[in-house]
C-alpha cells in the first residue's frame, strides 16, 4: 500500500495529468465542432459557447399542468399522449419554439421562453369535447378566406338563432331532406352558416375553437380539406363506452370499432336507421355524420349499417396507426386525462436578468472568497487547490454547454446555486487530500512517500463522501418538482466532476509537484514546511525517526 | 496560519485534545436544549408558509424605486384592477427596484387583468406566477418521500461501507438533529418556507452525511484492531480521530460556508427575495449543525452504541485496569493520550510496513531526495 514509487511507477502521473489535459481539450474540440457545424441536436441558432438558460434566467413563460387524480390512472402512455396533443395546441396558438415535455409522472410542462403567454393555458390545458354532428353539407376548402368583418357579422346572425329548439327528428329531416326542412325561422341562420362555409380555408388555424354543443358548426378535415356544415351535437363523446382498433375477421384491413352507452346508443340507433336508408337509396352524400373532436373533424364516415346496439365500426383508409389514434381520440376525448392547472410563471427578462446577474455575482464572490480562504490556510498547496478548482470550473462548464447541445439542459437560478455549493464539496475533496497527506508527514513518513499513502486513504474518504453526495442528489432529482430539479442536477454534475479532477489531476499534480525542490523540501511557502505543519527536528524530505514523541501515539493500534 | 498549523498537529499527534466522546452529555444537553428550543418554535410561532403552499398569484412589478410610494401605488392599482378576488393584496418590497405582490387564487384572465393595471401605475415590467393550490402540498409529499428513501439508503450505505449498523443509527440520528435545528431557526426567524427551503433542507441530508462519513471514516481506521491495544480504549481511539478530523472539519465548513453565505448575502441584498435566498439560508444553517452534529453527536452517539458491546466493554476494563495497574492515569482523565507512555507496546503492521523504507532511505547521502 505503502510501498515507495517504484521506477516503474514513476512516470505515471504525468502521463495522468496529460491524459486529463488532452480529454479537457477533447471535449472543448468536440463544442467547437458543434459549434462550426451546428449539428447539436438542440441547435437554436444560439451560440455553442454560451450555456442554455432557463426561463427564470431569459425571461418566458412556463405553464405546469397537473393530471386530476380523479381521471383515472395516470400512466406513462397516457402522459405521452397528452403531452403530444398539448404540444400541437401550443403550436395551433401560433406560439413557436414553445417546449412541452412530461415531468413527475403526472406533469406536462409548457415553456415559452422569451414570450408572456399565460394567456394560452386554458386553451392549452382543457380535455376537448369529442361530439357527433350531422352533416348538412360540405364544401372543398376555399381559396380565400372570407374576411374578418363579415365573418363576425355572419357569426352573429347564426349565433341569434336558437338551435337547441329543434328536435333530432329535425336534425335528421336536415340532413335527408335538405337544410329547406326547418321551419322558416332558421332560414337566416342557415344561409349565414352557408356563407361562413364558403369562406372558410382549412387549416389548422382556421379550426374554430368555440365548439359549442348546442350550436351548429363550421368546420373541416384538416386531412381532406373538405369542409362542412354540421348540426347541432346528437352524441356527446361521454356516451362513447369504448373503441378500439381491430381488423375483423377475414378482412385485412383496420377498422375503429365503437360502442356506445346510454343516451347516446338509442340515439345512435335512431341516427343510422334514417342515414342508411339514404345510403340504401343510392346518396352517401346524405349518410354521413361527423365525429368532431376540439372543433375539428376528425372522421366523417357514411353510414352503412343501420345499428341498434349502439356497436358499430368505422372503416376507412385506416392503417394500424391512425386506427388506434382515432380509437384514443373516441375513448379519451382529446386529452386521455383531465388537466388542472398546477402554476403559470410568467418572467419578465428585467426580472430575468437580475436573476442571472445575481446567480453569477454570488458564484464569483464565492469562489473569490473560497480561493482566499485556501491561500491563506495552504499556502502553495493552495495554488494547487485553486488549480483543481480551475479545472473542475472548465470542465463543468464544457459539461454544461455539451449537455445543453445533447440533452437540452438549460440552467437555471437553482442550477446556478448548486453549483456554486459544489464548490465547497469540491474544494473539500482537496482538504482531506491535504490533511491526510500532512498528517503522514506528521507521522514520519517523507513527503513523497506521504502522497502516494496519504492519497490511498484520501481515496477512500472522498470516494464514501461522494457517493453520498451523488446519492442525495440522485434522490433529490427523482423526488424534486420542477426547477429544483436543474438544482440536483448541477449538484450531482459536479460531484462526478469532483471525483473527476481529484483523481486524474490534483492527484498526479501533487506527486509531481513532490519531487519539485519548492514543495519537495518544504520550502516556507509551499504550505508543506515543517514549522507550518508543526513538526520539528527534520525536514519533511527526510523520514523521520520517531523521535518526536508526537509521533508515536497516532502509529500505534494499528493503521491500516 | 502558522500557529494554527501547528494546533493542527497537536491535534492530530494528541497533545491538544478536545474531549467529544466524553462529554457527550455535555453536547448531548446542548443539542436537546437547541432542539427543544425549535420545538418551542414550531408550536409557538409555526412557519411562514410561501405562496407556493398556499395557492396563489404572484406579481413581481419592476418600479423605478421601490419605496414605500411604489408599494402604495402598487396596492392601488390592484384595487383598480376591478376583480374583486384580488382584495387585500400583500405588497412589499424585494430588492431596489422590484415591488412583490401577492394575491389569492385568481384565474388567468384576472390575473391578466391586474398585470396591466400595475403596468398603467408605472410598473415598467410585470412577472407573474400563478400557483395551484396543490402544488405546495405536491412538493412536500415528495420531499417527504425523498426523506424517507434517502434515510432507508443512507442506513444501508453506511451499514454497509462500514459493516456497523450502530454508525447507521447514529449518523441518522445527526441527521434528524440538523433538519430539525434548520426547521427551528426557520420557524424562529419567520423566513418564508417554499419550495427552495424543502430543496435546501434535502440538501442537508447529504452534506451532514458526508461529513459524518468523513469523520467515521477516520474513526474507523483508528479503532481497527482495537482489541489487540492494551493502552487505549475504543472510546479514546474515536475520541482521537474526532480530534485528527478537527482541522478538515472547520476548513471544510469554512469552505462550504463561504459560498453559501455569498448566496445567502447577493440572494438577500440584491434579490431580496427569491429561490437564492430560502435556499442559502437552509443550507447555512444546515451545514453549520452538520458540521456540529458530525462531531459532537454521530461519533459520541456510534461510540457509545458501541461500548455496549460485551466485547468492546471487556476491552475497555481490560485497559483501565491495566493502566491502574501501572498507576498512571485516571480513567477521567480529559487528556488521557497526552500523557500516554509514549512507547508503543505491539509492532504495528505500519510500523513494519515502513521499517526496510527507513534504513534505507536514511543512509541515503543528503540533498538527493
């Protein structure tokens, strides 16, 4: 353990120290390149050099929306599907470079950054109506669309009208006979829903986002572009009792089965004995219905079947995929789980900047103070410290900006402290090196013997102190919420840094610096002199021969 | 520094010792004192929860001057605001330019509306932060979960690194120790709880730990073998190591300090309120009882647990028995190592394992080294 470097072993922690210095200059190589060719894979046009930053630190809004409880079992899946239609309701917003992503387990995380739009959450955050409608009439999607003014006038006019008057038979007769059916009272509306038709371009923008169930819409399929005119809901999507996928048997293509529940079933029965008597007679055109989800169409099938049990199968061009979104979209409505608002954050970049401004002020105090505490106290092994914490320093920051690029981590004020507090776990890493290493040389071993056996018990306390450390954060990042978690993660980042630096550098910069005359023979500053480790009657080159009686006492009872 | 040099190796060599093991009931009285004091403080005054636990919304004004006209304009503009939900807003001051305001739960479009009735009363830049009133609630449960885990892990680590489940008990019983002194100065001092005091709090778990690793760790190696010594006791040996570990333990602490009480100063001064601030100040206090209860409690606490073993108990009498015999010292002795013959009685393993490095390195002509 103990053994004095063999020539063997004596080149070693140079070439330590190189393969160090030569990996640092690996990974600041690796950011220039990514920085020359911008392939990260988070590239946002931003410069590699500077570290992403959180919206606490840039300004921007962040919206948590928590799952209810009361929607069921919160799983995996089910996040990763809400999270997936959240993100395309930011989009519809017209929000851009918005991120949505799933946290906790029961959390989708909205950020904005550099934009206030708290204003967004409750059109973001609500479980869409999935509704079934009636057809009335279709169009292509138009050219133009119609403008604002008579838009909101044509608006008007149908919404003056009262719908909810009319019975399903009505409904029914509008669709098979032709919107003339109703009685003369809703002729205006009609007409108005006709012109709002006529102008209406289909995109997703355009889907209309009042999707009132009482009300007549207009609407389209953003994936034919056909656009319709649809009654007043018949089904609500709550008496959807379940929907899959499947392909029958000996059929090979896929289908959407539905099934219906109360309400819903003897009005289903109803709806399809009229509309397949269309289909019989020859008009698929007056045989379909619509299932309109969020205010979009997601499916306008005819019928062709009349069903009494309220089972049915919608057949399409489905393939295995777009079968089983559909069938989700039946059974969850859009979102599989009902959404509460948990936090909306909105950051002023003054606020913004502050923050940063003070998150960086405090690093460097901090460090300042740190680096004049180790002077003080360890003279020229303080340099040494302060090495070690300047690469620590250069390699955490090359972390931060590699994981950036890679995994989009972005730092933020918790970020910022963390590691400012690792700079004392890091700094302490150095201390029981040191300590150990003088109290070897207390115990009569030479100096560059006392690194090589200093450092064997070092090893043992920093690698169990660390350990803890990294747990903690471990736990800290699993069990913490929301920001905190940059907070664990920067703590947990320069710990493994720590064991990192102490090992490929102080280390082999100390067994280096051993056989240099400065600190090898303990000059007065090098903070290994004897007077200042309180030894007396050698010289901390020399072994010492028990003759302090201080000496004594700490070898006996046996230190291993 | 010189002289704390040397204060160092006295410490470590023995000639200054500071009796931790055996005044345990000294540090154990003072710890309960601190710890009932909290207690008192946890009844009397309970804490100041944040908005976070509450539910609410947050507005943060930037003004030209946060003076007390700002903080009135400020009300007023709430009040003008015309949603009735927002009555009674909390306004203060944080920091030189910015207004803080907080209000009950409000919906986004309220809180939308009062944000450009403070921009219309001059507010230059207004943030805002709608919280649920789950989320506080959400954030304890979890880090009462990560306690929990963190506790049961932390018995396992230590059980097994140092294969003593008596270090396990003691080092969780530091812990308990200095989550509940940073829980009493924050329920003393009023200080806001948030969501950054509980991250603060969790992060004291692994600092205090570390350090008592720290401390066993020498603890362990001085006690090794333990029963082959007829001179000293297991007692005395952790006592020593306590000693040894001394300098480390306040130059880390003054090194871990350092840059909290930076936090803590940049996140009060220039802030005034915020994460930095409730974060720094649990840390602070945390590590500060982290570094006492490392030594003044883990070790005194793990020693005694393990005096009671029959063993270690024999041992013990064997050695106070023996040094009565000689007729030198007194089992309460407060230095006993200092005046220790100083003659070691075996042949330690280090002392062969350095013997053939000596005589050759000694005869070696000067100055080649």
């Amino acid at each position: 353990m103990a053994a004095p470097p063999s020539r063997r072993n004596l080149p070693r922690p140079r070439r330590t120290l190189i393969i160090f210095l030569v990996g640092m200059a690996a990974v600041y190589a690796l950011l220039a390149v990514l920085g020359v060719t911008g392939k990260g894979e988070h590239d946002d046009g931003q410069s590699v050099w500077k570290p992403r930053l959180g919206l606490d630190l840039q300004g921007g809004t962040r919206i948590t929306l928590e799952a209810k409880a009361t929607s069921g079992d919160v799983t995996p899946d089910k996040l990763k599907q809400a999270r997936s239609i959240i993100d395309q309701r930011v989009n519809a917003t017209g929000v851009t470079e918005a991120e949505v992503s799933t946290q906790g387990g029961n959390q989708v995380i909205i950020e904005i950054p550099g934009q206030k739009k708290g204003n967004i959450v409750d059109q973001v955050g609500r479980t869409a109506q999935l509704r079934f409608r009636l057809l009335w009439a279709s169009a292509q999607s138009a050219q133009q669309p119609i403008a604002a003014e008579e838009k909101t006038k044509q608006e008007a006019i149908v919404d003056k009208v009262d719908w909810s008057k009319l019975s399903l038979d009505q409904l029914l007769a509008a669709e098979t006979q032709g919107t003339q059916s109703l009685p003369k009272e809703y002729a205006e509306g009609v007409a108005a829903l006709q012109e709002l038709a006529k102008g209406f371009v289909c995109d997703k923008k355009s889907l209309p986002t009042d999707d009132v169930s009482k009300k007549p819409l207009v609407t389209c399929d953003t994936k034919t572009g056909e656009v319709f005119v649809l009654s007043p809901t018949v089904i609500e999507g709550t008496d959807v009792k379940s929907a899959a996928a499947v392909v029958p048997q000996n059929q090979v293509s896929w289908v959407v089965s539905l099934q219906l529940k109360g309400e819903g079933k003897k009005t289903f029965d109803k709806v399809t004995d009229a509309l397949f008597k269309q289909e019989q007679a020859g008009s698929d055109q007056t045989s379909r219905f619509a299932i309109v989800l969020d205010g979009e169409v997601l499916s306008a099938p005819t019928t062709n079947g009349h069903f009494t049990d309220g089972s049915s199968q919608i057949s399409g061009n489905f393939t295995a995929t777009t079968a089983r979104d559909l069938a989700n979209q039946l059974k969850y409505g859009a979102l599989p789980l009902t959404f509460g608002v948990n936090g909306v954050s909105v950051e002023g970049p003054t606020l913004a900047g502050t923050q940063l401004d003070a998150g960086l002020y405090a690093g460097a105090v901090g460090l300042v103070l740190v680096v004049i505490y180790l002077l003080l106290y360890y003279r020229g092994l303080g340099l040494v410290a302060i090495g070690s914490l300047i690469a620590a320093a250069g390699l955490t920051y090359a972390m931060v900006l590699l994981l950036g690029q890679g995994l989009g981590f972005t730092l933020t004020l918790p970020g910022i402290a963390g590691l400012i507090v690792a700079i004392g776990i890091t700094a302490d890493s150095f201390i029981v090196f040191f300590e150990r290493l003088r109290d070897e040389v207390r115990d009569g071993k030479s100096l560059r013997l006392a690194v090589e056996s200093g450092w064997e018990r070092a090893r043992g306390t920093i690698l169990a102190a660390d350990a803890v450390s990294i747990m903690a954060a471990l736990i800290l990042y699993i069990f913490a919420i929301g920001v905190v978690r940059g907070f664990a993660f920067a703590l947990g980042l320069s710990t493994l840094i720590d064991v990192v630096v102490v090992f490929l550098f102080t280390k082999p910069l100390v067994s280096l610096l051993a056989r240099t005359k400065f600190f090898g023979q303990g000059h007065k500053l090098s903070g290994l002199d004897a007077k200042h480790l309180g030894i007396s009657g050698r010289k901390v080159d020399q072994i010492g021969r028990g003759t302090a009686p201080a000496a004594r006492p700490a070898t006996e009872g046996g230190t291993v | 520094m010189g002289r704390v040099s040397s204060f160092g190796q006295h410490l470590y060599s023995g000639q200054v010792s500071f009796d931790f093991v055996g005044r345990r009931k000294l540090w154990y009285s003072i710890s309960v004192v601190i710890i009932v004091l909290c207690a008192v403080a946890f009844v009397v005054r309970g804490f100041n929860m944040g908005i976070e636990f509450k539910g609410g919304v947050e507005f943060t004004a930037q003004v030209q001057k946060a003076s007390s006209q700002a903080v009135d304009d400020m009300t007023q503009a709430v009040e003008d605001a015309g949603v009735p939900e927002a009555g009674d807003p909390i306004v203060n001051t944080s920091g030189s330019d910015t207004v803080r305001i907080q209000t009950r739960a409000l919906t986004q479009d309220q809180a939308t509306q009062i944000e450009q009735s403070l921009t219309k009363a001059g507010a230059s830049e207004v943030s805002q932060n709608l919280i649920g009133p789950s989320w506080g609630k959400q954030v304890a449960t979890k880090a009462l979960t990560g306690l929990i885990v963190f506790v049961v892990l932390v018995i396992l680590f230590i059980w097994a690194y140092f294969r003593e489940w008596k270090m396990s008990v003691a080092a969780v019983v530091a812990l308990a120790h200095d989550l509940l002194i940073t829980a009493g100065v924050y329920a003393w001092s009023g200080f806001e709880v948030t969501p950054a005091t509980v991250t603060g709090l969790l992060t004291i778990l692994g600092y205090s730990l570390y350090d008592t690793v720290v401390v066993f760790d020498k603890v362990r190696e001085n006690t090794k073998g333990i029963q082959r010594s007829s001179t000293r006791t297991y007692a005395e040996r952790a006592n020593l190591a306590v000693n040894q570990t001394l300098v480390r333990s306040i130059n880390t602490s003054i090194t871990a300090l350092l840059p909290v009480a930076a936090l803590l100063i940049v996140g009060a001064a220039v802030l005034g309120t915020g994460p930095l601030k409730d974060l720094a100040l649990a840390l602070f206090v945390g590590m500060a009882a982290g570094t006492y209860s490392s030594i003044c409690i883990a070790t005194p606490l793990s020693t005694q647990l393990v005096e009671r073993d029959p063993a270690i108990k024999a041992h013990t009498k064997r050695v106070m028995k023996k040094r009565e015999e000689s007729g030198g010292v007194v089992t309460d002795d407060p230095e006993p190592l200092a005046v220790a013959p100083a003659r070691p009685v075996g042949v330690s393993k280090a002392a062969k394992r350095n013997q053939p490095t000596r005589t050759t390195r000694s005869r070696r002509p000067k100055g080649k080294a």
